[in-house]
C-alpha cells in the first residue's frame, strides 16, 4: 500500500513509499482510507515540533482519516465490513476529563497518522460517518471541527442569547462560526481580507472585522456588542490574546486554542482579574464529545467548509499550500 512517511522528520523529508498492508488484531479493524483533512499542527508535527510528546525517527502525517472498514479482527462485535467510518483523533481519550495516559496517543503526533491506504483502528477509535456527509467532507471533523465543538457546546454552552468571537478562517474558526450559529448566537468574524470576510457573512456572522485594518478590533467587538462577547475562541495566541482580553465581557470566557500567530505571551495578569475572564483551554475531545458531535452535524445537516482536494501523491504540495494560509476551511486529501 502507499505511505506518506516523512523520515528524518521535516516537510522536506516526505515521500510516498509502498509498505505492506497491515492486519486487524482482536479488538482492531482495518481501514481502507479514503479522505484525510489537514491541520495547522501537521505542520508542527512533521517539523518534530510536539517535543517529548512526539515521534522521532519516521511518521506517518496526518490525524484526520475517514474511510471504509475492510477487515474485522477477532473479538469485534460492533461494527462490520462495508461501515463508512471515522477516526478519535486520540486513539486511547473515550471519555471523562484529559489525563495523562488518555492524551498519550495522537493520530500523526505521538503515533503514526492517517496518510496511508490502509490502517488499523481500536474498534473504540471510530465512529459512523453522518449519512449526509461523503469521506471528504468527514474527513474534515476529527481535529479541527471537535475542538471548535469543545469549545463553543461544549464547555460554554453557548445559546441564542450569547456572542461569539472567532479569528480568521481556518479549519476551527469556520467550524466555531457553523457550531455558534447553529445555536442561534451571534457571531463577530476577524479575517485578515476582505474576500474572507464575505466568505464569513455567507457562513452567518453578523460582524466582520479585518484584524490587519483594525488593530484593536477587540476593543471594536467590545463595542459592538455594549459589554463585550461571552465567548472568544482564541487561535490566534501570542498576538490575538490581548485583543482576546479587551473583546470579551466581564465573566466571559475565552477558550485557549491555537498559536497562528506564535506561541509566547507575556500574560497582562491585571486585566484577567478586573474582568474576571475564565481561560479555558481545549484538546480536541474525546470520543463521547465526538460522537455528539456527529449527532449534531447530522441532525442539522451541517456540511464542512472544503477550500481545496489535493490526491495524497500532492501531500506536500497541500501542506506547503496549508502553511500560506490562503485557504478558506478545510485542505483535504483523497486517499
Ligand atoms: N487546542 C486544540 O485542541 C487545537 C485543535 C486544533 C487546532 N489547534 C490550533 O488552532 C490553530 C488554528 O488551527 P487550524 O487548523 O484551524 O489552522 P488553519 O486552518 O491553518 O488556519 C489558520 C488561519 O488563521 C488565520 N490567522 C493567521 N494569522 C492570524 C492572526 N495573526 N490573527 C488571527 N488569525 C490569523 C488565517 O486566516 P485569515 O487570513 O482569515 O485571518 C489562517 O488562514 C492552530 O494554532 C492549531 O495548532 C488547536
């Protein structure tokens, strides 16, 4: 079967090699790949980036993979030859809060990922694709779309009465912005392009902000809004996590994602008092979260913003293009 391995670790370093198809042990099933979606930690992850949290020597890119079963191995009760199927980000995280042993294996980080024809899954690191979704667009919904889930249902509740702040239009900001208008709440959109924006309008965001144009746009949200949002979802870090601050309002939340724009902040402790802000940060999820999840997107017939397919012969090519940031939603993969 093909492989994308980057081995020594470094974009530079990937290439489609043949290796032999492995088999389902009890409690496994083979999968026959046939979509993958790609996330801005790809790009960490190949690099060696994750630390001692990483696999040295090889990996096999990529967390996002949905696909069909093909095999069954012993022992497997719930799920049979022919299910359309897609895979927990974390192979071993089913349910209850993070631990340590529960974060230990990530799909393309610490374990070899999805960029394959053909792998083998726990049969509790699966679930149903939503009917009305091909592998493509599933493929989009392990990393990217769980953690804006986590953030915006999950841990915030968020309903028609709240606001929300996304920031720009990646995979997790898109999804924020479907998840919190799904709720009925509204939504202010940042993004660096006016082509963006649009893009943004057309997703159900009631204000639009060019972060490049409006360099305090969290002071802008906050007067949208008269007290500022209940919820900012944060991927931008080091340089979005003081606008972050002045955008939210008194006891509001802002859920600690991702690091576009670098990783180091120099936290300004006294404005965190004074407006009681609740930092929460997100992993993903775990398999219970994914699953309703699923059940959401199905019941609302959700369907995921896809920028662009590349065949997986082109993986580099996607995570160079990736890298440039001028999708728009999600880059996949066919597989
Ligand atoms: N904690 C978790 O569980 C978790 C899970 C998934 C992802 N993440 C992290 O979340 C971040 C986003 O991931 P992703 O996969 O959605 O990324 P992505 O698809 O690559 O999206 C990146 C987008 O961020 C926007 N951006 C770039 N610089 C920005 C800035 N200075 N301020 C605001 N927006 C900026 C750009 O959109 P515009 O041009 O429209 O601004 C860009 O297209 C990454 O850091 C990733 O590692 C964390």
């Amino acid at each position: 079967m093909k492989v994308a391995v980057a081995e020594p670790l470094g974009l530079d370093h990937l290439t489609i090699v043949e290796r032999p198809e492995p088999r389902p042990g009890a409690g496994e099933v083979l999968v026959r790949l046939r979509a993958a979606s790609l996330n801005y930690r790809d790009l960490i992850a190949i690099d060696g980036g994750y630390g001692s949290q990483q696999k040295r020597g090889d990996l096999v890119p990529l967390s996002d993979g949905a696909g069909e079963i093909v095999e069954v191995g012993a022992a497997v009760t719930r799920w049979r030859v022919g299910d359309r199927v897609v895979g927990c980000f974390f192979a071993r995280w089913d349910s209850g809060p993070p631990n340590e042993q529960r974060l230990a294996a990530t799909l393309g980080g610490s374990i070899d990922g999805v960029a394959c024809e053909y792998r083998v899954f726990g049969e509790n690191a699966i679930l149903p694709i939503p009917a009305h979704l091909d592998f493509v667009q599933a493929a989009t919904l392990p990393c990217a779309a769980l953690t804006a889930w986590v953030a915006v249902i999950e841990q915030n509740a968020i309903g028609p009465s709240a606001s929300v702040l996304t920031q720009g239009t990646g995979g997790v900001a898109l999804f924020a912005v479907q998840f919190a208008t799904m709720a009925g709440a509204g939504v202010i959109a940042t993004s660096s392009t006016a082509d963006k924006l649009e893009r943004l309008r057309g997703l159900g965001a009631r204000h639009l902000i060019n972060y490049r144009d409006d360099p305090n746009w969290g002071q802008t949200a906050y007067t949208l809004t008269g007290e500022g949002v209940d919820l900012v979802v944060d991927t931008g870090g080091a340089q979005t996590l003081s606008q972050s601050f002045r955008a939210v309002r008194v006891g509001g939340s802002v859920s600690v994602i991702g690091v576009v724009s670098g990783a180091k902040h120099a936290l300004h402790v006294p404005i965190l008092i004074a407006k009681y802000i609740r930092l929460q940060p997100v992993i993903v999820g775990n398999r219970d979260q994914f699953a309703a999840m699923l059940r959401a997107i199905e019941r609302h017939e959700l369907r995921p913003v896809i920028d662009r397919v590349f065949p997986l012969s082109d993986l580099r090519a996607a995570l160079e293009y990736l890298k440039s940031g001028r999708h728009v939603g999600k880059v996949c993969i066919e597989i």
